[in-house]
C-alpha cells in the first residue's frame, strides 16, 4: 500500500487492508471508480469519480481491477483519494 504524505500531515492512498487506516487518524473514505460488466459480459474500470478515463474493456474483472489500480498508483500524487488527515 502506498501512502502519499502531503505537507500538513494529510495522507492519501488507495484503500488496502494492508493496515488498518484508522491507526493512522480519522479516515475519510469515498469510492473513486466503478469496476462493471458491460452487455458482452467484458469488464470496465471507470475512473470518472476521480476525474479519470473509462479502462478496458477487459475479458475478466481481475484485470480491470489490476489496470485500476495501476491507473490509480500511477496518479495518486494529483488525486484526494482515501485521505486521512494525521494529527
């Protein structure tokens, strides 16, 4: 899990049960993509939450769910996803 620590303290990741988020302050939680079948039975990972593309399609959801996450730790210096505000 990679923790992105911004000046002030404020912590954003995308959310693991790595470790417990809760140790590290008052979590703030929200959904930042939306992994769905389309009608062919093929799998997208829309990011538009967080201002991203629609990935895939994609023949299973473990790899839509692989490219999300990829597409998320590549981005996830610019976005405020899973922040956690460490006093």
């Amino acid at each position: 899990m990679e923790l992105i620590i911004k000046p002030g303290g404020r912590i954003t990741a995308a959310y693991s049960e790595e470790i417990d988020v809760r140790e590290l302050g008052p979590p703030s939680i929200r959904r930042v993509s939306h992994v769905e079948p389309n009608e062919q039975g093929e799998w997208t990972a829309d990011l538009a939450p967080v201002g991203g593309p629609c990935l895939g399609p994609f023949s299973t959801r473990s790899e839509a769910l692989n490219a999300e996450q990829e597409w998320l730790s590549a981005q996830l210096d610019n976005l405020q996803i899973g922040e956690v505000n460490h006093v």
